[in-house]
C-alpha cells in the first residue's frame, strides 16, 4: 500500500464517517440529557429523504438542508412527546421511529416521483430541470430571472476547494494530505467536524450544557432547582433532530446525489455503536466515527482483504463495528456507564 | 386500589390505541390521494374474500406468532429483545443445516430435526447478549440490535461462500430434499377432498404455532419457572431476595425467546421457501415487537396481533398489486401500532384512568 | 446578597406586627381516592425553628412538597410574610425564598460541589463567572454557618452528612429564608445530627425560619421553638414546644397511648442456633460495610441490633439472608445448627438460605418481601415456590397455594380479605402481615426480621410483635434488626448495637438505657468516652476513609 492508496482510503473513510458522527453527536444530546435514541437511523433517512426531496423540486440544496432537518425534527417530536411527554418507553418509540421513516420515506417518494420510492438524481439536467420549472418560474418573479437560474441550478452540495489548496498540492507529504484530505470536501463534512469543538465547550462550559447533563444524571436535581427537565429534554430531542437532519442532508445531497430506499443502511445503528464507543464523549465520538469509516472505507476499497495467509471476507468487515460495540458493551476493554438517568422518563416524586 | 377495571387496561385500552393508528394510516392514504375505504376493502378482499387470501394472512400470522410470543417471553422478565430478526435468521440457517446434510426418511421427523436446529440456533444467538446482560450488564437493546447485524453479515457471508451450490450466482442455497417438504395446508384439505387454498404457502407449522401459544400460556402463568420469571420481571432485588437468580432467569428467558424467534424458520425456510435465501425473515422480527406490544405479552393477545398483521401483509401486497400504494404502507402502519400501542401508551391510558378514577369517586359519594 | 441582615431574633423577641413567614389556610390534597392533607392550617413564625412530626404516612412531606410547587393543592391558600401567592413549581418557591433539603437529596453524583451548587441559579450563560462567584460566596457561608465542604470535591466521593450541607449550601446560596428540612436526621449518625442542629441554631439566630420534618421526638424536643403535629392528613395541634411534653406529642401522633411494651417472660436460650465469626464485607465501591461482625443467636430468644441506619444492619441482614449487594467481597464464617453456611458462589443464595431453615422479613417489603403486582395469593408462595406443598418441579399447585392464602389471611387477619388482589392494594400494615404471615408460618429456626413495624400502624405493630416472641417462646432464634429505639428495648432478650460495621458493645434491655446505647450507636465506648466528650470519634465519616476504622469495638485494644 504506497502512501497515495493510505491519502485515498483515509480520504474516503473521512467521507463515510461524517454521516456517523453528525448522528452520533445529535444521539449524544439526546442521551446525556437522559432520552435515549435508537430512532437515529429513523430520523436520518426521513432527513435523507426530504432533503433529496425538496432540493429535487426546488433545484436547491440549501432549501434541501432546512427540509431534511424539518423532516429529522417532526420525528424528534414524536419521540419527545412518547418519551418526555407521555413518559412511553423510549427504547419502542425509537423503534417506531425507525418504521415510521422506512415506510413514509417511500410511500411519498412514491406519490411524488413515482420512482418506486427514490428521488432522481441531483444531477443538473434534463430529469431535474422539468421538475424545478414550477419553482424557478415562480422565484424570478421575485429575484428575477438570472439570480433564480443560479439558485435553481445547485441541487446538491459540492466540494469545496480549500485556499492554497491548488498551490501546495506538489509539497511532499503535506502538500497531499492538505489538498487531497483536507480539502476538498462539502460544506457539512467541515460543519461536522466544527460541532465536536462546539459539542465538547457546550457541554462543558455552559450553564445549558451544566443542566443537559444534569438532567440526565439526576433530573430530580435539576427540577428541584427550579429548571424544568422537560423544556431541557425538548431542547435536547430537538438538538438531535437538527444534527440528524445534517446527516441525513450529507447522505442524499453530499455523500450521493439523491435518495433511494432505506439508504442509511444501518448507519444510524453505527453511529449509536459508537456513541457506546465514544463514552458519550464528544471527542471521543470524532474517534470512534473515524474508525468505523475507517474501517468501512477498507471494506469498500477491498472485498477479500487479504492478510497473509488469511482472506477476510467484506462482510466480516461490514460487521466489524457492531462486533467491536458488543466487546465493548461486555466491558472487556474499558468499561461504558452510560449516563445514570438514561431511558427513564422523569416522574416527580417525593 | 386499581385505577382502572381489569377490561379497560386488557381490551379498551389496545382498541383505542390501535383506532388511533388506522385513523392516521387513513390520513397517510389520503395524503398520497387515495380512497382509505377503497384500500380497505381491497386489503379484506385479498386476505380474508378467498381461501387464497386466507393460505397467505396465515402463513404470514404464523411467521408474526413465533416472534410475537418470542418478543413477549423476554418482556415478562423485562428483557427487551429487539434481536428477533437475527434470532429468525439464524433459525433459518439451523433449518438449512438440518434438511440438506441429513437424509431424511419423512417429514415428519425432519420437521422434528429442523424444529430442533432452528430453536437451537435461535437459541445460540440470543444466548451471548443474554449472558451479556447477565455477567457484565450490558443493555441488551444494544446488544440484540448488534447481533442483528452481525447475524446479517453472518447469512451473507454463509450463502454466499459456503450454502449457495457451484455454478449458482443466486445468494441461496440448494432447494432442500422432497423428503423435507412439508404438508401444506390445501394438501391436507385436499385429502378430504376440499379445495382449499391452492398454492398457498400456509402449512403445518401454522398449527405449531398455535401450539406454541398454549405452550407459552401454560410457561408463564401455570410453571414455576413462569412464575420465576414474571418475578424477575417486576423486580430483580425481589427476586434475589427470594433466591431467584437473576443470571439463570435472564439466560433461561433469553434462550426460550430465541428459541420461539428461530423457530419461525420451519414456517418460512422448510414451509414455504424450501431453501435458504437472502434476508429470508423480511423484517418479521421486528413485527414481533408491534405484535407482542398489541397481545399485552398475553399468548390469546400475541394470535390476535399476529393475526392482524397477517391480514396487514397479505392486504398490503394485494394493495400494491391492484393499487399503487406501496407495500410500504404496511410499514407504516406496523410503525403506528408500535408507537400507539407501545409508546404513547400513557396517551391513550392517563385520560381513561383520570375517567374512570372520577367515576368511582362519584359512585363511591 | 444581604440575606443575613434582618435579624429577627428568636420567637419571644418577635413583635406581634411582624407576618409570619409561612401561613397556610385550609391546604387539602388528595391523590385519587387517598386523602393525603385535608384542611391544613399552620403558622410558622419568623425566626424560629417550627417541627412537624407525626408518624409515617401523616401526610407531612406531601405538605411540604406543596410548599415547594412539587404539587398543587386541590384547595387552600398559602401567605408567604403576609402576602398570599400561588407556588406553581419549585422557582416560585425558591424566589418566594424556600429552600428544601430533601429526604432523599438531589443532588448530581458525579458533579462537584461548586457545580451542584449553581445548577440553576447560574448568573449567566456561560458557567466561569458562576463557578467563580459561587466558590468566594462558599467560603463566606462555610464561616458563617460551620457549613465547611471542599468545593471541588465530586459528591460521590463524600459522606451523607457532607453531601446534606451541600444541599443546604444550595439553598443558602439561593437566599433562601425559609428552610424546610425533610427527616433530615435519618441517615446521619448522633454526632453528625447535633452538628446539623449547631448549624440549624446559628441559621436561626441570622434570622432564617426553620422548618423541621421528623417522627422523631427528641429531635423535636431538643431544637424547635414551636411543633405541629400530624395525624392521618389534618394537623392535630400546635404547639410551644416548651410548654409539652414528649408523652403529650407521642399520644396526639398515634391518636392513643402508646404501649410498646411487648408482654413477655423471661427468655429461656438454648443451643445456639446462628455463629457468626470475623464477618467482613466489602462492597462494589471498595467500602468496607461489615469489619468483622462475631455474635451468636441461640434458639428461644430475641436479638436485637440496634444503630442508625447505613452502619451495615442492612448488610448483615442481606448477607444472612443470601441476597449481598453485587459485587460484594464477603469473608467470614457463620454456622447455622452447627453447620458452616456458605456466603460466596455455589449455595449462598436465598433459596438455599430458606431450606437452612432462615426465614427473613426484609427491611424493604415494597421492593423485596413482595412482588407488589403480583396477586396476594401469588405472594403467598414467594420465596418458597420451591417448595412440595407449592409446586411439583415443573408446574404450580395454585389451587393449593390460593387455599393456603385464605388461611394465612385468616389466621394473621389481614384486610380486605380477598387474596385475589394485587399486593400493591394493600395498605402497609397489611402488606407485613402477608410477608409475617408467609415467614413466620414456615416456622424458620431462624427469623431474619428487619424494621418489622415501618410504615405500619399501631394495631397491625402489635399483633406483629406478638407473633415474633411466640416464634421465641416456641423455641426458635430470632436476629431482629430496627431504627427505633423502643422497638429494640422493648422487644428484645439481648441487644447489640451496630455503629459503621462493627458491634461495638452488647447489653441487656432490661437493664440499659437508651442514653447509653445512643452513646454506643454514635460510636463511643465506655472507655473512650471520658476523655473526648462523647461524640468525636463520628465526625469523620467512615466512607471518608474506609481503610481506618474510627472507632473500637468494646474489649479491643
């Protein structure tokens, strides 16, 4: 393996895990604020869905941004008013979620395109351009004609070409590295790799993230002085809409140029894997996500890894993250106390 | 005292959540501008109008009956085992074994046999997040959604390099011996020479399950380890207290629930496919937790669910074959029902008690 | 800031035209059909400390939890300094000026002190200034009121009476003026009681009014200026504290005269029945709970342990029982009829413990004697589910079991007296008698029975302290473990008194007094306690250094 295949591979590994790390942020919230959330890869895919969606009708992919994190936060409601409101169990409204999001996601991709449940490709041409007219006619009416062509016409997000990038690319090793790993990506990759930061300084150096994770340790602690755990929990659910809406957006409008069913394929599970990995820590999320696009990124590059005398099959790699999870999960390397009052709906009481 | 009458919580309540989930399955036809009446009479037609209809709602119900019943074993020890779709998966695999490398005199004992593998490696994959929870206390949510897809890359991996026959390029293995196949249930009417449901994949496992309701019934209401079970469920501190070990009950519960999950595969892998295919359990693990949340965990509760969901499948395909409604609705509805009957439970249920707790207030003045 | 300037001094020095702090006119409450406070009236006068006492179940805590905006009273109206106000939730309480400190606190394990001191009065959104103000006030308070903690310190890492200044602190920093202190005493030793009762002292002479929750009366008698008292919802009286008398307050808690003096003769002991040798015990957290416990019971008589509660009688009881805690380390030896009995893996648990011939009432009937949603009958056989008369192995006799509960329900005259009801609809005195019932009628050679009358009223306590000294005079060992005092002295042929995972000295009922097993409980022995006033050894919490024990049993070096 020379160094270009390792800048590839890790180049790749950067793409698929930005998915997982924007949902195992948004499962973070959510989770150290007490609610637990298997319904990520729910709220993902709706995301994916609506966001292909609408930057299909529209032609606009930030249009399409603001969709797929409507689309994530309807279901975070559901799931704040199962579990925070009625106090259900959260683990089966997850659950539901998940359904819920399988099953819409085609019905109106259905009723909409008519393409047996995916989105076309959100690729400029001639597909797209008959199904944004209605709505490029109807904005040149207000911005006028020129301006309505360009914001019409990006229905998905590109890469971006970082300053220099160009410039330093024949600098040994790191000119590479700057312009093959670093640059070169779409806006969300970028935005999610700022929300570890921002996560870990919310949480951390806060008074919202001071009573987030109090509220998941002892909510009573945090009724009791006079803070109230649902707006707090509501906040929290709602955070994770928003970041699950990113990743969902990433995956139809970054990552692949449109939607087709069930596309996040588990990656929700993924990212709550490694949220159990992460320790519910933000920077260990940005490690744990890393290793499962790492690892997903080898698998894809090599079906049959080859090591030696032993041929390890694609799928053993597929499987790979949620075998590390439940070696984890046994406490066999580094034990994961999740936090205290996670998945109990709060009941005041004496 | 009680809040509520024994009927409200046991019948009333399940009626109205599942009320509430047709009522937006209704909304969600609309959306997408079609007639829900339409659809409904189009669904019953289809499961229920023929006797075709019916070989299809029970092969489906049988499926939804081993899950179901597996999915409400656990939750009487307040294990929930999400894991079901694995747990049937690899029943799928022990039925495999079973039927292509040992030759069968009859099927009647190859279905003995198969019966036997798939529980035992139903068994098996619900055995390692059980001791999981048990040892180490690891949730075992996470842990059975983990081995679900492990069990996935597992079958993948088992039929494409090893089951699938040279020269095929289908992920699949070689159709089973004619000495396994079972007796549909059009054959057995056949015999008394009624036609009924021809070339429908409805067969003798269906009468297993029902068996395996009573077997559930009698398990945790009439046995000590039922009784065992139902008290580690309500409380663990209780249950060491009375010399009840939570490790022996949690595996024990886990290995029956895997059990029941693994057995599905007679129905579906020996019934009707007489091979192992790719993703054979069609997500009808998952169907077991909408099926045991509806049943209430009763076995009478898990054969009408699973019932009900039976008529949903076979309806939901009739739909997408004379409508275009997709097969998806079924999922949504499946969705609906989960989320009424089993988290927004106390939606439906606070303002029943708040009724009934003034009644009797007022009764009692 | 100025929360120390009004000084109102103590009751006799208020003038009439000051309001009360509190005033509260006609407050009833009830859940569902249960009537927890009906027709409340209380003042609570400014600058003193005001008890309410009153037994379990009084309805006290649902009281204050009105005060604090936990519930909305269903009618009633509260003043707070003269002038009336709706308490909606807990920050209309707090801006009112009340702080509570919780029976249980609420405070967030894993946060510092300095932490669980801001969460939510932080001055703004970022949590540096906070932090940075809170720490300077902290050290103003810590003078103040001998309210010393480390800031820095996570809560987990602290005592129980550490971890109740933390949740006073918290009040105080909020300015709180009214501070209602729900059982506080519960789980703190002697030592560590009179030190909260210095604080509450120094908090009153700043001019802060006090309330106390207890069902203890010398609490009552010792510290409050004025005392309400409780019975079954409505408040029976107040009181000045000075002008009543403990024997006036214990008759108005119960509604009659008390007598808890048990009839009985003479214990006649005879082989010994339990050994216990060197018993040690270490738990999850590394904490020693048990450091080596030696007692003996012999058949035909009485042991009671007396201690607060969290010295390890919770521990003893679980161990002997076969339910430790997970995680637990245990060492030792016991002998049960002279046999060894297992403590750790193969055959140490309950079920085994139960075919020794142990019977156990537990502390916690709610959580461990019974399986609340199960029906009575069901409950009938728990623990015993094992046995022939129950069950043949595979399925349950429930014909017999259900046969065998009407007759328990018979003899023990437990009410209502339908089997087919759920445990749970039961009330607590009730519930005992089917656990009672269930143990006592195996006929054990040894009863376990552990704080046998909590939460049970008078009648149900004495028909249950009849049947424990019939199993003695039948010839049977009972080890009986209680917090009440009276309970122990009265019930008992021998008592031992646990004090942080020792037995620090035995003696007999009939001759001790319960000053001198108070002594004893805060962890003070004859000999050391001439020198150092009788209380120092238990300042230091035994978690706060678990490797050095602070105190010497008697007949140690």
């Amino acid at each position: 393996m020379d160094f270009n295949t390792i800048l590839q591979i890790l180049d790749s590994a950067v793409r698929l895990m930005t998915p997982l790390l924007l949902a195992c942020l948004a499962g973070l919230y959510s989770e150290r604020a007490g609610v637990f959330d298997i319904g990520l890869e729910g709220k993902m895919l709706m995301a994916a869905f609506t966001s292909a969606t609408v930057a299909a009708l529209t032609g606009n992919v930030w249009l399409g941004l603001c969709a797929g994190i409507i689309g994530s936060l309807m279901l975070s409601l559901v799931h704040g008013l199962a579990s925070i409101t009625f106090r259900g169990n959260q683990l089966i409204s997850g659950v539901a979620i998940n359904f819920l999001a399988a099953g819409l996601t085609v019905l109106l991709g259905q009723k909409i395109f008519g393409l047996g449940g995916r989105t076309p490709t959100l690729n400029p041409g001639a597909e797209l351009e008959a199904l944004t007219t209605p709505f490029r006619d109807w904005l040149s009416g207000i911005v006028g004609p020129d301006l309505a062509v360009t914001l019409t016409t990006m229905p998905r997000f590109t890469e971006i070409r970082l300053p220099f990038a160009d410039a330093l690319r024949d600098v040994p090793v790191i000119g590479p590295i700057y312009a093959e790993l670093i640059s070169d990506h779409s806006i969300l990759v970028y935005v999610a790799f700022l929300c570890v930061p921002a996560t870990w300084w919310l949480l951390n150096r806060t008074r919202f993230g001071l009573r987030l994770r109090a509220v998941g340790e002892n909510p009573a602690a945090v009724d009791t002085a006079g803070v109230s755990v649902t707006r707090l929990r509501y906040a929290a659910v709602g955070i994770c809409g928003v970041l699950c809406g990113l990743a969902g957006a990433y995956l139809a409008t970054g990552l692949s140029a449109g939607f087709v069913k069930d596309m996040t394929a588990g990656r929700g599970f993924i990212a709550l894997a490694a949220l159990i990995f992460a320790k519910w820590r933000p920077w260990g999320a940005l490690g744990a996500t890393f290793l499962f696009g790492l690892l997903e990124a080898i698998a894809n590059r090599y079906p049959n890894l080859e090591l030696g005398p032993i041929t390890i099959p694609s799928m053993f790699m597929n499987a790979l993250p949620y075998i590390l999870t439940v070696i984890i999960l046994a406490g066999f390397v580094g034990r994961a106390i999740p936090p205290r009052a996670g998945g109990e709906p709060y009941v005041k009481e004496r | 005292m009680d809040k509520m009458p024994k009927w409200v919580d046991v019948i009333l309540t399940p009626v109205i959540s599942l009320l509430l989930a047709a009522a937006i399955s209704a909304l969600v036809i609309l959306a997408i501008g079609e007639s829900p009446w339409e659809a409904l009479k189009t669904m019953v037609t289809g499961a229920l109008g023929s006797s075709y209809g019916w070989g299809f709602t029970l092969y489906y119900t049988t499926n939804f009956i081993f899950t179901g019943l597996a999915v409400a074993v656990a939750y009487h020890a307040a294990l929930f085992n999400i894991g079901g779709e694995g747990q049937a998966g690899l029943g799928g695999l022990g039925v495999a074994l079973v039927c292509l490398f040992i030759p069968w005199p009859h099927w009647t004992l190859a279905l003995l046999g198969a019966m036997l593998g798939a529980a035992a490696f139903g068994a098996a994959w619900a055995y390692i997040p059980a001791i999981l929870q048990a040892k180490r206390g690891s949730h075992i949510v996470i842990t059975t959604i983990m081995f679900n897809f492990i069990a996935a890359a597992l079958l993948n991996w088992a039929l494409v390099r090893w089951l699938r026959p040279v020269g095929s390029m289908d992920p699949a293995s070689a159709n089973f011996p004619p000495s396994t196949h079972l007796p549909k249930i059009s054959d057995i009417f056949a015999r008394f020479g009624i036609e009924w449901g021809t070339h429908t994949p409805a067969n003798v496992t269906f009468l297993i399950a029902l068996l395996a309701c009573v077997a559930v019934w009698l398990l945790i209401w009439r046995t000590r380890l039922g009784y065992e079970i139902r008290a580690f469920g309500k409380s663990e501190t209780a249950a060491r207290y009375a010399g009840i070990s939570p490790v022996r009950i949690t595996v024990i519960t886990m290995l029956i629930s895997g059990g029941l999950a693994g057995l599905m595969a007679i129905n579906n892998v020996m019934g009707e496919a007489e091979r192992l295919v790719l993703n054979s359990v069609e997500g009808a693990g998952f169907i077991g937790i909408a099926v045991a949340l509806m049943g209430r965990n009763h076995p009478v509760g898990v054969l009408l669910a699973a019932l009900l969901f039976g008529f949903l499948y076979q309806g939901g395909g009739e739909l997408a074959l004379w409508t275009s409604i997709p097969r998806e609705l079924i999922i949504v509805i499946q969705a609906l029902v989960i989320l009424f009957t089993g988290a927004l439970d106390n939606m439906v249920r606070m303002p029943l008690e708040r009724f009934f707790t003034a009644r009797r207030l007022r009764n009692r003045a | 800031m100025n929360d120390t300037v009004t000084k109102a001094g103590g009751p006799d020095s208020a003038p009439q035209s000051i309001p009360p702090a509190i005033e509260l006119r006609g407050i009833s409450k009830a859940f569902g059909p249960v009537q927890a406070n009906r027709n409340i009236d209380l003042t609570v006068q400014k600058g003193t400390i005001h008890g309410i006492i009153g037994e379990n179940g009084a309805g006290k805590s649902t009281l204050m939890s009105i005060l604090y905006g936990f519930y909305k009273p269903d009618s009633g109206e509260i003043l707070i300094d003269g002038k009336p106000i709706q308490i909606t939730d807990s920050m209309t309480a707090i801006r009112a000026g009340i702080g509570m400190v919780f029976q249980h606190f609420k405070l967030v394990r894993n946060f510092t002190v300095l932490e669980n001191i801001i969460l939510g009065a932080e001055d703004g959104p970022l949590l540096r200034p906070s932090l940075a103000r809170a720490r300077k006030r902290l050290r103003e308070l810590a003078e103040e009121y001998e309210l010393q903690v480390d800031p820095d310190e996570a809560i987990e890492e602290l005592s129980v009476g550490h971890q109740q200044r933390v949740e006073i602190l918290k009040a105080l920093y909020r300015q709180a003026d009214i501070l209602i202190l729900d059982e506080p005493t519960g789980v703190l030793t002697p030592a560590e009681a009179d030190h909260l009762f210095r604080i509450l002292n120094g908090l009153r002479d700043e001019g802060k009014t006090i309330i106390l929750i207890t069902h203890k009366l010398r609490e009552i008698m010792e510290i409050t200026d004025n005392v309400s008292v409780m019975r079954r919802g409505e408040m029976v009286a107040s009181v000045r504290t000075a002008e009543t008398t403990p024997e006036e307050l214990a008759e108005l808690m119960v509604g009659r005269k008390v007598l808890l003096e048990v009839d009985k003769t003479p214990a006649q002991p005879g082989k010994p029945i339990l050994e216990v040798r060197d018993l040690r015990m270490i738990d999850i957290d590394k904490v020693e709970r048990l450091r080596g416990i030696s007692f003996d019971i012999r058949a035909g008589e009485i042991v009671g342990i007396a201690g607060v509660s969290g010295n390890g009688q919770t521990q003893l009881l679980e161990i002997l029982g076969g339910f430790p805690e997970k995680g637990a380390k245990i060492s030792g030896e016991v002998m049960m009829n002279g046999q060894p009995l297992a403590l750790n893996g193969r055959g140490s648990d309950a079920a085994e413990r139960r075919e020794r011939g142990i019977g156990h009432v537990p502390e916690d009937r709610q959580d461990e004697g019974l399986i609340m949603d199960f029906p009575a009958w069901e409950n009938v056989s728990f623990g015993y589910h094992n046995a022939p008369e129950y069950s043949n192995g595979i399925f349950m006799d429930c014909a017999a079991i259900r046969a065998d509960a009407e007759g328990k329900f018979q003899r023990f005259d437990v009410r209502p007296p339908n089997p087919e009801l759920a445990a749970r609809n039961f009330s607590g005195g009730n519930q005992q008698k089917i656990v009672v019932a269930r143990e006592v009628e195996r006929n054990p050679d040894l009863l376990l029975i552990g704080q046998p009358t909590r939460g049970v009223d008078i009648g149900a306590i004495e028909f249950i302290h009849k049947r424990i000294v019939e199993l003695r005079d039948a010839g049977k060992a009972v080890l009986l473990v209680s917090v009440e005092l009276d309970e122990i002295m009265s019930l008992s042929d021998r008592v031992l008194v646990m004090f942080d995972g020792m037995i620090m000295g035995e003696r007999d009922p009939e001759t001790t007094t319960a000053g001198e097993l108070g002594l004893l409980m805060a962890g003070v022995t004859d000999r050391d306690a001439s020198g150092r006033d009788g209380i120092t050894p238990a300042h230091r919490h035994p978690a706060d250094h678990p490797d050095e024990p602070t105190a010497k049993p008697e007949g140690q070096a």
